[in-house]
C-alpha cells in the first residue's frame, strides 16, 4: 500500500512508519515544515517520501494525498491551552478529512485515545472495551480528552457521510523511550516531585513498538474497516509493579509523596461537590482535584484487547520487561530494512542493523547522554 | 466629541434603537478570544447570540453548541444575511479586520472589533469614515482601560490624589519567543505581517493605557529592535519615550525580562500609583500623616494592600478570573449604552488617540 502518515516524526509516528517499511508499504510521511528531517533515521528511506504540510491549514494536504491508498491519522496537539489544542487536533483533522474527500481517499486509519471513556460513570472493576461508555460532559474533562472527544465526532461524521472506510484506533498510555514516567503514576507538584496517586491500579499501557505494530495492520485489514479497536497490551502492571521494575532500571526517578487513592478521591468528592454548591461551578482546581479526571488516571478498572487480538490478529511483541530494557538502553535502535532487502525481510533480515538508528535521545530519567554523531529524532507529536 | 447622526435604528426620537431591550449579536473567529465575548454574550440578558462564524466548520459549530449561538456559519456574508446581527464582534486576525468590519458596516451593522483595529492609523481614520457615513458604531477593543485597578487608578487621578499627571510608565513583558503562537514557525501568525510584527499585538493594549492619563504627544522617541533576531520576528522589543506638554511617558514591550508582566506606573505631582495587571494590586503612594509619617504609613498601608491581593489573586486564579476580567465591564458598559443610547465606553476620541500614538511609534521605526 501507499500510506499518508501523519504526525510521522512524532513519539508514535516515527515507529509508525519504521513498521510500514518492515512490512513493505510506501509511506508518504507528513511533517511540519520546520522539521529537522535528518533528525528522523528513515527520512532519506527510498520506500518514505516526505510531505512538509502544517494540517492546521488546508493548502499541500489534497497533494499530500494524491496516489495514496489510505491514511493514518497521528497527528495531534498534545500541549497547550484548548484552543491550541483544538487547532492542532480537531482543525487539523477536519483539513485532512476535507481534503481526502475532494481527492476520492476514502481509508483512515484516525488515532484517538483511551481518553475519551467516561471513567467517573463507569464502576470501579469493571472491564474497559470498545463499548464502554464515552465521556457524555466533556467540559468535565481535560483539553485533551474534549478535543480527542469531537476528533472522533469528526470521523464518525466522515465515514457515516462519505461512506470512508475508517478504523478508530484508540491506544492506551503509550510508552517508551523519553516516555516512561506517567500521570497515570500521580500529579506533578515540581518538576522533580510528584503526588504518587494509589498503588493498586492496573495500568493500561502499550508499548510504542506493540501499538505501531497495531496501527499497521489495522491499515492493512480488511476486517478493521468500521471498526473501533481498543490497542492495549497483555499482563498490564499495577502502579507499584511498574515503579519497582523501573526503579530497577534507572535511579533518575522524581521524588514522590504517596497518597492513599480513597482518601485523594475523598478529596477530590468533596472539593467538587463544594465548587458545584458554592461556587456555581466557577471553580478551577489543578486535575487531580476533579473526580472525572483522577478517576481517569487512577480508578481501578480491568482492560480487554480482544477485538484488537481477533480483528487485527495482533499479539503484542513486547513484554512489559522486554519494552523497559529496550526503553531504558544508552542507545536506540529503529531497524527499518535495508534498501537492498527484499520488502517482506525474514526474521533474521529484520534484525539486521546495517540502516539502524543510533542516537543520544536518552530516556529523560537517565542523565548520562552519550555523544552520537547521528542526530536526534524529534519526539514531538505534531506534524 | 465627533457624535452619531440620528437615524432610524440607532438613536431616532420616535423608536428606540432597541425597544425590547435586546441586541442581536453575532461573532466572527472563533479562535482563542472568542472564549472571553462569548461568555459574556452567553450569559448576557441584554443579548440574542444569532450566530458564530469560522472558516472552520467544526470551531463555528463547537462555539456554538458551547456558548447556545442559535447559527453557526462559515461565511460571515451569509451569516449578516440569515442572522441579521445588530452588531457582530470581529475576533479574526488582525490583517482581516478592515475587510471584515467594512463589510458589516455597509451590511448596517455596528462593529466591535478586536485590536487592533487596523493596520495603521490613516486606514483606522478610513473605517471610522465608512462607520460615520452608515452611522453605525465602530469600537475598538481596549479591553485592559477597564480592569478593576486601571479604573482604580483613573479615580485616583480623577480625585486629585496623585495630583496632576506628570509621568505613566506601561511596561509589557511577554515570553512571545519560547513556543506559542507567536513563534510557531510551522503556521506564523498572520500578526507577523502587521507593520509592527507581533509587537502589533499588544502595542493597542499600551498605547490606549498611556492615552487614558496623557492625551497627546508633540515629541516621540522611540526604538524597534529585533534582539533575538531570525526572519520570523520583526520586533521583539520596543522602547519608547514620549512628551507631551511636561508630561512623559515610557512604553516598554520586551520578551527578554521576566516574569511576564503588565506594569502600569502613574506619577503625579503628589504621589504615585502602579499596578501590574498579570498580578493585580494595587500600591498607592501619596502623602499620608505628614512628612516624617507618610513613609511608614504609605509602607504599612501598602503591605497590608500586598497581603490582601495575595488572597484575591489566589481566589481569582481558582476562579478562573483572568487578566481579561475588563473585557466584561467594557461589554457590558457597551451594550447598556448601545440600548440606552448613551456615550459609549470607548469614544471615538478613544480609539483616535490610541491609533495616532501607535501611529507615532511607527513612524519612529521607519526612520531607522
């Protein structure tokens, strides 16, 4: 397939496109203008041909889609205030959706993102699937849930309207290097101190490689058309369990104050309760005060990946001690396939590092970079 | 004072410009400062919110659900035919604000429009022409005038307690070069074209806080510099002395200071008053229990004044009360004088004033 892949020198993207050159695809590989392209391993990769667009505006994206087969929709604002947010995320996604309805692309692939169920209604235990209930009061949210929220509106519109052939997928806390430590860890207080929120809790994480490994074939599946895919991995750690095999990995932790969940949900009941009788509502407490966004981050829930399992056939990779080594090496290794390989590479051919990427982007827990005559990759997610 | 002429549906004897007391209002941008007009306009009893425009689809439609906007549109044409707003708020990019604010005048409809109002002060002076000819309302907004401490300070000076003005310092710093829209090199700011870059931005914000306490200038000193340099900035810095009569005045715009502030100081012949309205309190300095007393007294009075607006700012970050708390005094003053046909709260004297010092500035920069 010819592949759009937008957001491709982000976190995700840039595994993103190293998977659909593993496997054979053409990728035409969106990033922003001011992209340092020879900070990205595959950008001079004869199968990637690389497309300076800015999504927030419409003039390049219809080019950008000519003689391509379908879409992968990374691309999304993971910083600053909502109407920065909005922009990057929900106008970026309407240009791009516009745009492949004027140039008769109809397959996407749209990344959303665990963040969109409402956690506050749902009962504590229960399994989080693809049916799960969606957040109904958005403004009861962070920016990034809301605008994740009226993405996924967007698309839904898009396939209904145009007949698209569409694949939501929505991945769970994404991992990796430079991404290890989580909110779903606690609240920052300081930059090297943190309210450690409960112990308990399983985490849904996915690995970055697990999760690029899924995207792709969701593209490649016939069966995922329509469908909505929740991408988690297997034996998800507790709170505890990940910071003990992280400690054992780097000491460059922040510092953590550890507060028990019942009594910060307490708080949190209560502090609400007080905005909504006395304040009017008006009120604007840091998150982890809000009931709806703690219970996101914290709330005991289990996670299912079937559909992902039956649909896609996937089956994640990575262990979570397998990811953690491999996040956590001096160096970072992206094996994409030498131009000489053939398109399909066996197993022994994928693990040839002759077009690797090797780079100083150590894990920002690690303060020991080492000097590389590589560039770094960009981990910013906007393209 | 340059008035409106009477003229049915604005201020004849017969019938009130708006006899049920409602005015039909409508926006166009829906982008980051919609949020504070359509607050207000949402929750105002004095207005019917007709409709939100955008190019983009899904921003018009957001601005309208969230704020109850009975349309939404993305043509703004259309939407002066369909809603038939008596007044729309122009919230685009600056470098559209002349375009736009003719057309709804012409359309016979009164404009408030974001600052600045136009690029430079002989196309400020050509679309306040086109408002008097359709006799219509053309406001600019100055929204900071109308911050609680600004309108603090002006009674102080009203009331004869600094004495007469003699000098006004506003000092802006804004980090406008780590992130943000302004350094976005990937989608630059339509700012950047404006004849002042991004100091274009904010200079409505200094210039018309100068203006409220020293009218006029005859002499003008002023220098534009690119400190952080690059071909995306024009300006990153201003610095600017001005005259007029005895009477000084300092503007300063600078993103190489911090913390970020808004630093407003009025020096009369008695004493002195500042503020900074990122952090608002207010500090009064003024002869208080004679010459030997008055230091202290000023200090003690003051410290307490410190302590207090600790409190109030911590309540209103909670609560969620900006810097732009002026905008809903300002909207409101305006819509209870379009209904009552009184003065408005910024005249034409206002905003002539503001774009001929900002005319000043500029001029200063072309000699260089």
């Amino acid at each position: 397939m010819k592949i759009l892949i937008t957001g491709a020198s982000g976190f995700l993207g840039k595994h993103v496109v190293a998977e659909a050159i593993r496997k054979g695809h053409q990728v035409r590989a969106v990033i922003r203008p001011s992209t340092d392209e020879k900070s990205i391993i595959w950008h001079n990769h004869p199968s990637v041909e690389l497309s300076r667009i800015d999504l927030r505006r419409k003039s390049g994206i219809t080019d950008a889609l000519k003689d391509i087969d379908g879409v992968i929709h990374l691309a999304a604002a993971k910083e600053g205030d909502f109407y920065t947010r909005f922009a990057g995320t929900v106008i970026g996604t309407e240009n791009l959706l516009d745009a492949m309805v004027k140039v008769g692309v109809l397959r996407l692939v749209c990344i959303s993102s665990f963040a969109v169920f409402d956690y506050n209604n749902i009962p504590k235990g229960s399994t989080i699937h693809e049916d799960s209930p969606q957040e109904t009061n958005p403004l009861l949210r962070e920016e990034y849930a809301q605008t994740k929220l009226i993405q996924e509106k967007l698309v839904y519109e898009f396939e209904e309207t145009h007949k698209a052939q569409v694949t939501i997928i929505r991945p769970a806390l994404i991992y990796g290097r430079n991404n290890l430590w989580s909110t779903l860890l606690g609240g920052r207080l300081t930059d090297n101190l943190w309210l450690r929120i409960g112990a308990h809790a399983t985490m849904p994480l996915t690995y970055v490689e697990n999760c690029a490994e899924a995207i792709i074939l969701a593209v490649e599946s016939k069966e995922a058309i329509g469908q909505t895919i929740n991408v988690i991995d297997d034996n998800l750690p507790t709170q505890r369990t990940y910071v003990k095999k992280l400690k054992k990995r780097t000491n460059a932790l922040p510092k953590m104050i550890p507060v028990n969940w019942t009594l910060m949900r307490s708080i949190a009941v209560l502090m609400w309760a007080y905005n909504q009788k006395f304040l009017k509502g008006q009120a604007k407490f840091p998150g982890i005060f809000y009931p709806g966004t703690l219970d996101t981050r914290f709330k005991h829930f289990r996670f299912s990946n079937a559909r992902a399992k039956n649909i896609l056939n996937w089956t994640p990779k990575y262990s979570l001690d397998t990811a953690l080594d491999i996040s956590c090496r001096e160096v970072e290794f992206i094996d994409i396939p030498n131009s000489t390989l053939p398109l399909y590479p066996s197993p022994s051919q994928q693990l040839d590092i002759s077009n690797q990427e090797v780079k100083s982007n150590i894990p920002s827990l690690i303060n020991s970079p080492i000097p590389s005559p590589i560039p770094q990759v960009s981990t910013n997610s906007n393209s | 004072m340059i008035t409106l002429d009477k003229k049915p549906g604005i201020n004849t004897e017969e019938t009130p410009a708006f006899p049920n007391k409602i005015i039909k209002s409508a926006v166009i941008g829906a982008g980051a400062i919609s949020k504070e007009h359509l607050s207000f306009l949402s929750k105002s009893e004095n207005v019917d919110l007709v409709g939100v425009c955008d190019l983009s689809r899904i921003a018009a439609k957001y601005a309208q659900e969230r704020f109850g906007a009975k349309g939404y549109f993305t043509d703004y044409q259309k939407m002066l035919e369909v809603a038939k707003p008596d007044i729309v708020h122009i919230l685009t990019p600056a470098n559209t604000h002349k375009k736009i604010a003719s057309d709804c005048l012409k359309a016979g409809i009164h404009v408030f429009c974001e600052k600045p109002i136009a690029p430079t002060y002989d196309e400020f002076h050509e679309l306040y022409n086109l408002a008097q000819s359709y006799q219509r309302h053309l406001i600019e907004n100055q929204n900071y005038c109308f911050n609680k401490e600004i309108l603090a300070i002006k009674k102080l000076v009203a009331d004869g307690i600094i004495g007469e003005v003699q000098e006004v310092e506003v000092r802006l710093v804004a980090p406008i070069r780590n992130g943000g829209a302004f350094a976005d090199e990937n989608l630059p700011n339509p700012i950047h074209q404006m004849p002042a870059g991004v100091i274009h931005d904010f200079i409505t914000h200094l210039c018309s806080l100068i203006v409220r306490f020293i009218p006029d200038f005859q002499t003008c000193n002023a220098l534009w510099s690119n400190h952080g340099g690059g071909d995306l900035f024009k300006y990153d810095d201003l610095d600017a002395v001005v005259i007029g009569g005895s009477s000084h005045a300092r503007i300063r715009f600078s993103c190489h200071t911090s913390p970020k502030c808004f630093s407003v100081i009025v020096r009369g012949s008695k004493g002195y008053v500042e503020t900074d309205l990122f952090q608002p309190y207010l500090r009064c300095v003024i002869p208080r229990g004679g010459e030997l007393l008055s230091p202290m007294i000023n200090h003690f009075i003051n410290g307490c004044n410190f302590i207090g607006a600790t409190f109030s700012n911590f309540r209103n970050k909670i609560m969620q009360q900006t810097a732009y708390e002026g905008i809903y005094t300002l909207l409101d003053e305006t819509y209870e004088a379009l209904i009552h046909e009184q003065d408005l709260p910024i005249s034409f004297e206002d905003m002539e004033r503001t774009n001929k010092l900002i005319n000043l500035l500029l001029l200063e920069a072309k000699k260089v």
